[in-house]
C-alpha cells in the first residue's frame, strides 16, 4: 500500500457536518480525487493525476458514523508475459465505522479505549475528527488490494519468444531457432575461410 502522503492533505477528507448525529439520519455524497500520487502495486496502478470516483453513503450510528462508498478508478500497467500495455477497471465496496472520538468525565476529548475496542489495534481504529472524517487508508487499500501482482493481458497469453522478442501467438508453430553448442559457436566463424565446419565429428573412431 502506499504510504506516501497525498500532495494535497484534504484530498479524502469528508466533512460530514450536515449530518444529523441522530441514528438512523443518512447522507450521500459524489467525490471526485485527483489521484495525489501512484496508487497501485509495482506493475499496475493508478496513474497519479487520474481520477477516482467515490459514491459515499455516510449513516449516523450510536458508536459514530457508518461509512460505505462504491470506488471507482482505471489502473494501467503492462501484461508480464508480452509486455503489452493493458489496463483494469477497479469496482470495489468499502464500509467502515468511523467512530466518535470518547470523552472523559469532563467532556473532554480522549483516546482511551472503551471495552468493545480492547481487542483492536489504535491503528486499526477510524475516528470522527471536527466533523470530518479521512477516507485515504480505507479507498488506498481497496485499490491496491483489487490489483493483481501479476498483470496478464490474458490468462491463455503464450508470452515472447525468448530468442527473438516476438510474441508467440503471431509466430508459426514450428517457429524456432538454431541452437549453436557454444564451444565450437567462435570456430564456426572461419567455415567460409576453410569450406567446412570444424567442429569435430564426435561419432568418428578417431581412426
């Protein structure tokens, strides 16, 4: 996933004040994100600068704000068999609660965790904070993680021929090249000088 902060820090904020902080109130939202860097793994991705859509739907919950949001993005990468370029529409689904940062007895803002939280990493843990709330890890992930490591153009591609580079399915089947045992390949050189090949006859008795 990518760690890299976005160019523009408020690219996946959502400011969610218009949202009622009763149960059950609902709002929706149309976002469109500049992709701010590379979003992808090594051989597809998101080009930085194109664009991501985002159809969010944001619930209001007693424990925070239920986040669910349609992502919508084109990654371009290249096939690993025949190196062409190719590329695949990312369609995926996130729901995620964003919880309402706890207070203490005093009404103050405070990170302790309450008891359905004990068993969760802080870092796994999304909060509500001044009415915003950041959609960057969730939608970065469900990107990288729609993305196959290794892009093919096609599962039955027969990929390139290793001697030549071009790609198998345009060549004949009895396509192939004349392999030279590399010990004699130097010596081959000087047939036309002496009219013959000097590599030795190997089934020769020598006699």
């Amino acid at each position: 996933m990518a760690s890299k902060k976005p160019a523009n820090e408020g690219a996946f904020l959502l400011n969610t004040h218009e949202l009622p902080r009763r149960a059950g109130e609902m709002r929706e939202y149309e976002i469109d994100i500049d992709a701010p860097f590379r979003v992808g793994v090594p051989l597809i991705a998101v080009p930085e600068g194109d664009l991501i859509e985002l159809d969010v739907r944001c619930e209001s919950v007693t424990e925070g704000i239920l986040v669910t949001a349609d992502i919508y993005a084109v990654a371009l990468g290249e096939c690993i068999r025949c190196l062409d370029p190719i590329q695949q529409t990312v369609d995926r689904k996130i729901q995620e609660l964003y919880r309402y940062e706890p207070t203490d007895d005093r009404g103050k803002k405070s990170r302790k965790k309450d008891d359905d939280l004990i068993d969760l990493e802080e870092d796994d843990i999304l909060y509500v904070e001044a009415e915003q709330v950041n959609l960057e890890l969730p939608v970065l992930d469900a990107i990288v993680l729609s993305l196959p490591v290794n892009p093919l153009c096609d599962e039955e591609c027969l990929g390139l021929c290793p001697d030549c580079g071009e790609k198998w399915e345009l060549l004949p089947e009895d396509h192939q090249h004349e392999v030279i045992d590399a010990r004699w390949a130097g010596l081959n050189n000087l047939k036309s000088d002496l009219g013959g090949d000097l590599a030795p006859d190997l089934g020769s008795s020598g006699q």
